[in-house]
C-alpha cells in the first residue's frame, strides 16, 4: 500500500492550480483605461462578497489601480483565449490593449473602471486594503457590483448559465477549457429518491 502514493519535496511555489484567467480592466478616464491578466484571483468573503488580486508593483496597471481604488475582474472564455494571454505579456505603457484586441471597454456602473464588453461577467471591485506580499501586492476588494450577459440568462428561471459561456481556466502556464460537469455542490450527502 505504501508505494502505491509515493510523493517528492519539491520547494515551496504557487501550485494550487487550475485558476480563472481573468482580465482585469482599470482606469477611470478613457486615456488610461487599461486592461491585464490576472491568474492570483479568487473569492474570500461571501457576505459582504468580497475578492481579491494580486498583482507585481511594476506592472502598468499597479499604479492605475492604486491610485483609483478600483477595477473590474472579467471572466475570460475560450474565444478570449488569446486576447487574454496577450493583454498578460504585453505592457499598457506601449499599447492600447483593447484597440490591439478589438476589446470593447465600456464605463463600469458603481467603479470608475471599465468593463470588457466581451465578457460573459464584470465583477466591480473596490479596493478596501493593499497588503504588500512579496513578488505581488494583494488588493482586497469589496465586489459592489456584477454585470451580466443576457446571453445567458435563462428566460424562463432568471438563473445565470455561466456553463454555456466556455470559460477558460490557467495551470500552471497553460490555458485550458473547462471540461464536462462531474457533480453539483451537496450531490455527495444528497439524499436518495
């Protein structure tokens, strides 16, 4: 039995994975309106909802973001796929990166921040607290709104079918499509019929 679970030490790193690819958009005025991806994201507090990034202190968007006190996570699908990898790589210090992507920034409703028309969700974000890590700094958000795809809301229950958006995920360097669901939330202690 032993052997069957055999495991190396290897040294500390980021491997929890896979992670959303998501773009973060900032910028109160159209001049520096600006867009990167984000992988460090994720939920920490349901009520009141709130999230956060991480993001390195060099990077264009740090500065943008510090200043105005919000941003905008945008879930990313599978047709965003290479418009997200390359608003990653490329520096908002020498490109317009929704006009190099044909994104579509639109004028957030509660941040001053845009919004990536393109997604199937806008998560608006205010920064409640920048904790300095290390490589990157953490904002703590509070989510103060969410923005929608009619596309897929369902007319007849309201409820939002996030599935039929192909959403994208990133582990470890690579992008990935989300596969055939495999369960629901409590099907494990669901009691029988």
């Amino acid at each position: 039995m032993d052997g069957e679970y055999k495991k190396q030490s290897w040294k500390p790193g980021t491997m929890i994975y896979p992670l959303p690819a998501v773009m973060v958009s900032c910028g109160a005025t159209e001049e520096e309106y600006n867009v990167l991806t984000v992988a460090w994201v994720g939920t920490i507090c349901s009520t009141p909802a709130m999230c956060y990034i991480s993001v390195r202190p060099e990077r264009h968007s740090y500065d943008i973001i510090k200043r105005n006190g919000a941003f905008v996570i945008n879930l990313t699908t599978e047709d965003m796929a290479f418009a997200t990898d390359w608003v990653g790589v490329k520096s908002g210090r020498d490109y317009n990166k929704f006009e190099e992507m044909g994104l579509t920034p639109r004028r957030a409703e509660m941040v001053e921040a845009p919004i990536v028309a393109e997604s199937p969700l806008s998560i608006e974000c205010r920064v409640k607290e920048i904790v300095p890590l290390g490589s990157h700094d953490m904002f703590i958000a509070e989510v103060v709104n969410v923005l929608a795809d009619e596309r897929y809301i369902d007319k007849e229950t309201g409820g939002f079918r996030l599935s039929d958006a192909k959403l994208m995920a990133y582990s470890h360097g690579h992008y990935y499509k989300l596969g055939e669901e495999i369960g629901r939330f409590g099907w494990s202690v669901r009691k029988k019929k």
